[in-house]
C-alpha cells in the first residue's frame, strides 16, 4: 500500500498509512474496537486522498503525471491487449524504443498501437531517453500508420513525453523535418486516429502523434507547449520551485484547461489517488473511451475523415478581427 | 518546444546583435569591419565586406523579394486576444501592446499576394522584430489562411521563417497552429501547388517542426541558425560543447535537409526560377 516515491502534498496521506500499519502491525484482529479503528483510519485515508487529487495544483498535477509509478505505453498494452505484436524499426535509420509500434486489440478492435514509453528502470529510462524520440521514432511511427491505412485499421495513439530529443544526431537527421512530416501526413491518413494523452504531453514531440480525429487526456495529464520548467527558466528568468509553479498555471496545461480550449474533446477519469494507484482502472476507462470513439469512427467513410480532421485542428486558435476583412477565405 | 527569446537570445545570435544599432557607422558584428549604414541597407542589409547577412523584418523583405508595387497585404486585420490571461512577469495582454507601439505591426506576420519577376505568387513573411516572430494564434491563422488561398487560387506559395518558435503565452493553442499550418500544407499538396520555404536567421522550435521544414523546396539564407531545439537547450541536455556550424544552414546542406543555400541578393532570382521551373 505505501508508495516508496512521496509527492509532498501526499505526505498527510503517508502518515495515516504509517499509523494503519503500525496498528495492524501489532493489533488484534479480533478486537472490535481495533477493527473499528483500522476502519476509521482507512475511511479517512480515502476522504484525504479524494480530496487531495481533487484540488491538485497545476504543478501538482504535472509531478503526478511524472510520478515514477505511472503506468506507461507498455504497462497500458500489457492491461488491454493479450496479443500485442510489436514491429520495431523505421526501415532507414534505426528502433527508437521511446516509441512503442506495434498490432493489439483494443476490445475486440483491432488497432495500429503506437505511443511514447519513457522506460521503468534506470536502463530502460537511458534506452529510451526518458521517452524522448528522435527522428527515427516520428518516421517509424508514420511508417506503421500508413501501413495501418493500407489495411484498413484504425490507429491509437498514446502521448507521454517530455518532448522531442534535443541533441545533435536528432538535429542531423533531422528532427523538426520528422515532426512536421508527422502532422502533415497524419492530417491525411484515411484511417481513423484517436489519441489519449496518458501522461506528459510535451510540445510537437507530442503533437507528433497526436494529429488525432479525437483526443482525450487522462485526468491528471498534461499537455502544453513547454514545460513549466522551461517555460520558467525562459519568461521568469530562473526555473525554481515557485517559478515552475507560476509557470504550470500560467499555461493552462491540465486536462480541464486543454478541453476548455477545444484542444482535448474529452477528459478520462483516473481511480482515486491517480492511474498510479490502480492502473488496472486507469486501463479500463482508456479502452471504454477508445472503443466508443472507434465505433462511432469507423461508421464514417474513411476518404471523408480527413476533411473532419482538418475542420478540428482548423477552428483552434483565438485572435480577434479588427474591421471587415480586405480579402480572405471569402474571395 | 525550445523557444527562443531575449534570455536565451545572446547565446543564440550568430555574431552580434538583432537590430543594427543606430548611427551613420557600425561595426560589423562577423567581420569587425566599420560600414557606412546606408551602404548596407543598399546592399539589402548584407555587409559589403563579408557578406553577413543582418536580420531584416518581415516589410523589408517583401520589399526586396517582391516587384515594386505589386505587394497587396491580405489577412491584416487580426489581432491576439489573450485567450488564457497569461501573465509572467508581465501581462501577454501588456507585451502585445508594447510591441505593437513599438513595431507599428499587429503580430509577427505579413501576408499578402506579389509578383515577383513578373510571377503572381503568394507571400506569406513572418517578422523577427514582433515578440521573435513567435508563433501564436493569429501567425499560425495567418500563415494558413496564406496556403488555403494559394491552393484556392492555384498561385505558388512563398513563405519566408524567422521565429523563435511557438508562443508561449498561448501555450496549447500556440501547439496547435503547428497542427494547423501542417494539415493546409497537406490539402496544398493535394492539390498540386507548389510550396517554396525560405528560412531565414533563426528558425526553429514549432515553427521549424510544422510549415517550414515542409517545403516542396526548402532554401535557407546563409549561415541562419535553423533547428527543432535550440542550442542551449541541446547543450544543458548532452552536456557538451556544439560542434562548430551547428545546426547553420550549410550544416542543414550537408545533412540532407535542405535544397539550397542562397544569398539574399539571389533570393529572388532563385524565387523565379523554381516557380518556372515547377510549371506554375
């Protein structure tokens, strides 16, 4: 029950787990008034927990979307697919594992799997990058989708990435080419696309993958231009604990912000106390959501899905006009 | 996205500084040598010493890629809002109205159709001097209203890339222009049209990694320093020093990513060209 890795607004919660166990620890299971007192304890531990998740900060909510104990792309295929077949490799430069491709069934849909995996252990996190692809894991993704389009299966997405890799392999091979041909080619694919952010959703590393026809985020995801941090260190001149506070608010990057921007159409809802504590749950609401959206998609002719994708990403962006327009779309 | 902005600036400028410094005399910021300000500017802002190649705004550079007269600016009525109220240590709401005071400019675009060398064409510059031709709602409305109306109306399209990136202070929304202009792109494509990308000193972040890197014909000024992450970022995150030429334009030459490398006095002879020799 006791999470190891503590987040500073959890600690209230880890001391009643403390007293829990000491009390179970050395109490009598027969005892009435023990039971009734491990009881009470449990019971408060739950009320705490609701109400801390329900009033997280923006920033709060960015370290539970980096808690180490978030599940990931390859603990969400293991919870909703038994037969996932991964197929690696972008045919001309190399396998970047900080993107997962692969066939699964999703229900009993069967999908184009592809997402960010940042890695479990600190091997697997080096291997990865910390979920930071590099051109080669763009071009591999759009590989798979096309092929996905080839035979007619829908494609699901799943974000969770700092960002793109900033290095100098990832410039040479050029990275902002790989990012940009994703969002260009996946506005056009005639297959249906659903994205869920499932834990960071950081910039066009992001964005990627996530030229969707739907795109939902979990409850306590985040998905911005920047990080907080970056952002801090750039318009408050110094990234420390208040100014990456400022900045994560400043953004409106949690999953409520995003859909009152129009960006994510829909928020999944997390088990109490986040995906972390029981991504078992977390897993079923992702697949109830992309079920639903794949069999609403895929009653639409898939020639006509760009244009409605292009009529989503279109209407995004807020500007004011000041007179009649001179000229425009209207001509 | 690594955005770049006045922070981060100083690391990021080739040799000098942004604007050229007032006066009848400056100092070369490449070569060191002292030029008379005016020759420069006749020289389409290009030291006549070393051929460095001044950052100049977006109302320049139509004036110098455009025929005279011909520039008919189109989609100039739009202005930011402030759709999340961002404040850091100013308001957006405040950073906006000093830049537009300071620059006479609504944003960091100007659009519009030309001709050049007797072509119609559609022009479409991002303007480094407003808030780093940082890319927000209203430059990534502009820039696609640019490509639907060069594929609506069958005219090449020519869009010159200075930025620092996407706007932070419209965050997600910002995110999504990159999304927008790509999916134009796309439809552009569909239809045949022909799209040449200039890049110019610097490009990079979201708007290197959406419309500018998807030309059909990418040209790049020289020595411009062109990018998805910015150099300081790569260097805090590798912990190394960067290559000499890094990420400049005869680097993006030499690593396939780009078609050309032009100086700015052939840049709209080569506009011709292309445009002619793509049949349009």
């Amino acid at each position: 029950m006791a999470i190891p890795y503590t987040l500073e607004f959890e600690k209230p919660l880890v001391e009643i787990e403390a007293q829990i166990e000491a009390l179970e620890a050395e109490g009598d299971d027969k005892d009435a008034g023990f039971r009734k007192e491990v009881a009470r304890l449990r019971k408060s531990h739950q009320t705490l927990l609701k109400k801390i998740y329900a009033g997280l900060t923006p920033w709060e909510t960015v370290r539970v979307a980096r808690h180490p104990k978030r599940p990931q792309f390859r603990d969400y295929i293991k919870l909703l697919c038994k037969d996932f077949c991964e197929l690696h490799g972008d045919r001309r430069f190399s396998d970047d594992p900080a993107i997962v491709t692969g066939f699964g069934r999703v229900g009993a849909i069967k999908c184009m799997l592809i997402g960010h995996h940042k890695g479990r252990d600190t091997n697997e996190k080096l291997a990865c990058h910390f979920g930071c692809a590099h051109p080669e894991g763009y071009r591999k993704a759009l590989l798979k989708m096309k092929m996905a389009e080839k035979f007619g299966l829908p494609i699901v997405t799943f974000v969770d990435t700092p960002g793109a890799f900033p290095g100098i392999g990832a410039e040479q091979r050029g990275q902002a080419e790989a990012i940009a041909v994703n969002l260009l080619e996946m506005s056009r694919i005639e297959t249906p696309i659903v994205s869920v952010v499932v834990g960071e959703g950081g910039s066009g590393g992001a964005l990627g993958i996530a030229v969707a026809d739907r795109v939902a985020m979990l409850e306590h995801a985040w998905y911005s231009v920047i990080s907080p941090e970056g952002c801090a260190a750039i318009l408050w001149k110094e990234a420390n604990a208040e100014t990456n506070n400022l900045a994560a608010t400043a953004l409106n990057l949690t999953a409520k912000d995003n859909k009152r921007l129009g960006i994510v159409d829909e928020i999944i809802k997390e088990p109490v106390g986040g995906a972390h504590r029981d991504p078992a749950h977390a897993a079923r609401n992702i697949e109830k959501w992309i079920t639903d959206q794949l069999i609403e998609l895929e009653r639409v002719k898939p020639t006509l899905l760009p244009g409605r994708r292009y009529e989503r990403f279109r209407k995004l962006g807020e500007y004011e006009t000041l007179k009649p327009a001179r000229d425009g779309t209207g001509d | 996205m690594t955005q770049i902005t006045s922070k981060t600036w100083s690391e990021l400028k080739p040799v000098g500084s942004t604007r050229v410094p007032e006066g009848l005399w400056l100092r070369c910021p490449a070569c060191g040598a002292m030029i008379y300000r005016k020759q420069m500017e006749a020289n389409q802002h290009v030291c006549p010493e070393c051929e460095h190649h001044y950052r100049i705004g977006a109302r320049e550079r139509i004036r110098q890629l455009a025929d005279d007269g011909s520039f008919e600016p189109m989609f100039d009525d739009l202005v930011s809002g402030d759709p999340l109220k961002f404040t850091d240590l100013k308001g957006y709401k405040e950073r906006l109205a000093a830049e537009q005071k300071r620059t006479g400019e609504r944003d960091g675009v100007q659009a519009g159709r030309v001709f050049v060398k007797g072509r119609p064409a559609m022009l479409c510059c991002l303007d480094l001097t407003f808030m780093m031709g940082s890319m927000g709602s209203v430059v990534g409305e502009v820039v696609t209203r640019s490509i639907e109306y060069a594929t609506a109306h069958d005219l090449p399209l020519v869009v010159v890339s200075c930025s620092g990136g996407a706007r932070m202070q419209e965050s997600g929304l910002s995110l999504m222009q990159m999304a927008k202009t790509s999916a134009a792109l796309a439809r552009h494509d569909d239809a045949g049209g022909l799209f040449i990308s200039v890049l110019t000193d610097p490009t990079t972040g979201g708007v290197s990694a959406s419309f500018a890197m998807l030309g059909d014909i990418i040209v790049a000024e020289p020595k411009a320093l062109i990018g998805f992450a910015g150099p300081r970022v790569i260097k805090q995150t590798i912990r190394q020093e960067l290559p000499e030429g890094f990420q400049r334009s005869e680097f993006l030459l030499q690593s396939g990513l780009i078609d050309r490398v032009v100086h700015r006095h052939e840049l709209r002879n080569e506009i011709a060209r292309i445009i002619d020799y793509a049949n349009k």
